[in-house]
C-alpha cells in the first residue's frame, strides 16, 4: 500500500524515521533536478541534497501542508543552491579559479562538431545563466513546474519570471544553436 | 516571419494568451509554414531540455541522508544529557547559594529594624543633611 505524503510526515512525527526515508526515496528525482540544474553535476550538489531534507527533517512539525512536499521541498532546494551560488562567487573572488560545475567552455575533446551529448550541453548552457535567470530557468524548463508555480517557489511576481524565463531562453538557445546547427 | 506573431509564439508556451491573441495565433500558424517550423523547433527543444533534467544523486542517497539525521538526535541527545547534567550537578549548589543569601537579607532586616531593601542589604541610612546640601543655605540666606 502506498502511503501518502501526509501519513508519511505523521509517522515520522511518531518517532519513525523509516517513514522519512520513504520520503527522500519518493523525492529524491525532484531535488536532484533542482540541485544539479542550479549547480552542476558536483560534489557539492549532493551535499545540498542531503542539507534539503535534513532541513526538511528539522522542519517537519512546523509543516503546515499550504503547499505540496514536493514544492516545498523544492523551495529549500532552490534556496541552498542560490546560497552555494553566492558562497561560490565569495570564493572565486578569494581563489579566482573555476569552481567545480562552472566550466568557462566544454573541455577541448567536446568541442567537436559530432558532439552529441545533448544533456552535457544544455546543462553547460544553463550554467552560464546567472542566478536569478537560472532559477526560473530550472524550476520552469527543467522541473517543470508552470509559470504561476514557479512564482510562488521563488516568492516573484509572475510578470518577473516571465522576463527572466525570456531572457534565460533567449541566452541559452544562443549558446547551444552552433551545436545544434552542426548535429 | 512576422516578428509579432514570432513573440506571440514565444510566449504562448508559458503565458495564458487572451482570446484575441490566441486567434491571431492560430491565423499566424495557418499562414506561416516557417513559423510552424519554429513552433516544432521551440517544442523539441524544450522536450529537450526537459530529458535533461538529473533523476538521482550518487547511489545510497538516501541511506546517506538517514546517516546524517541518525548523528543529529544522536548529538542532540548528547546536548541534552550534558545540560541535564550541568543542572543535576549544580542544583544543590545553587539552592545553598540561595538559602544562605535569604538568610542574610533576613538578618540584616532584623539587626537594623529598617525593613527596606537598603535594610536587607545593610546599607548606610541616609540622613536628611545628607539629603540637603548645606551650601544652599548660604543661597537662601
């Protein structure tokens, strides 16, 4: 029988954690999605992971279910990843070296007009996008939450994610044209 | 291509057109075999994009997760039981403290007869020259 997400919390609330693993079995795709879309596929996106549901954990008895799990969880996620943006702009600063997940081009060997790994590119691509761009770019393009919900997870105006997703397209499709005109 | 019609396009995968610009879409496609082409273009690189997403962390995520919860209530518990401690030890210690310092309140009340907090903690009773100063006679005179 499959539990639903709210008898799941209530058991974890009564003292079993079994019921949370359940949850991050449940959602771990969906914060992944999130996490590595903003970040990259890096170390530190797996620890931005686990810090969402440890957070999720930590807040669980103040979970009022206005939203769904999934949105709130990835409201954390979301969070923790433009918090490990700005650490990572802190430290570039400090040691201007690329940090992981923050390639300034596609290494030499992938640069070939066969290349044809499509997600490597647009992940390249999205990573390019600043923080506010790239946000509603995830959230949107890649999570697939529509335009109203996007606005509610990031706490903007419709009206702005509609410009940022513009502008995000607009660079993003700019960067993988040559590529794909190529294919 | 018509560039209105493009925009138009363009904002019909996430906005809610209204009913007039939904029409004048429809009438673009219908004319426009180019932007027809670009609505496919738009559609398939968006379902790309889509295919992109990452499905999973690193294998044992969530085993990894449940790690790191089970330290936390295990440093919590810690926490608790040394505060715990702090306050089992330092309770008798504390209750002394605080039977002894009423004790001399209540003495020092009962020697000065003054039955005021400067009586309990015997200080000096203020007498009304001390409250006047004397230089003011000089003024008053």
């Amino acid at each position: 029988m499959i539990l639903t997400d709210e008898k799941l919390i209530k058991t974890t609330l009564s003292g079993d954690d079994g019921a949370f693993k359940q949850l991050v079995v449940r959602y771990e795709s969906r914060v992944a999605a999130t996490v590595i879309g903003m970040l990259g596929n890096c170390p530190e996106a797996e620890d931005v992971g686990q810090e969402s549901f440890i957070r999720f954990y930590k807040g669980l008895k103040d979970f009022r279910g206005n939203s769904s799990v999934a949105t709130y969880l990835t409201r954390i996620a979301i969070n923790l990843s433009l918090n490990e943006l700005k650490r990572r702009k802190r430290r570039a600063l400090l040691f201007p070296q690329k940090a992981a997940g923050e390639e300034e081009n596609l290494p030499e060997q992938r640069q070939s007009n066969k290349y044809n790994e499509e997600k490597e590119l647009i992940q390249f691509a999205v990573r390019k996008l600043g923080p506010k761009f790239r946000s509603v770019f995830v959230l949107r393009l890649i999570d697939g939450y529509s335009t109203a919900e996007t606005a509610e997870i990031l706490k903007l105006p419709v009206g702005t994610v509609l410009s940022r997703l513009a502008r995000a397209q607009e660079k993003v499709r700019k960067i993988l044209t040559p590529y794909w005109e190529n294919k | 291509m018509n560039k209105k019609a493009l925009k138009l396009l363009q904002r019909s995968f996430d906005e809610n057109l209204s009913e007039v610009e939904r029409q004048s879409l429809e009438q673009a496609l219908q004319t426009s075999s180019e932007l027809r082409a670009e609505k496919a273009r738009i559609s398939t690189w968006r379902k790309s994009v889509l295919k992109s997403a990452a499905n999973s962390f690193q294998p044992f995520f969530a085993a990894k997760v449940m790690q790191r919860i089970a330290s936390l209530k295990e440093v919590q518990k810690l926490e608790s039981i040394f505060f715990e401690s702090l306050f089992a030890a330092f309770r008798p210690a504390f209750l002394t403290a605080a039977i002894l310092f009423l004790t001399l309140l209540s003495y020092n009340v009962g020697k000065s007869d003054n039955f005021s907090i400067a009586g309990a903690f015997a200080e000096p009773e203020v007498t009304l020259e001390q409250v006047i100063d004397p230089t003011i006679s000089f003024f008053l005179e």
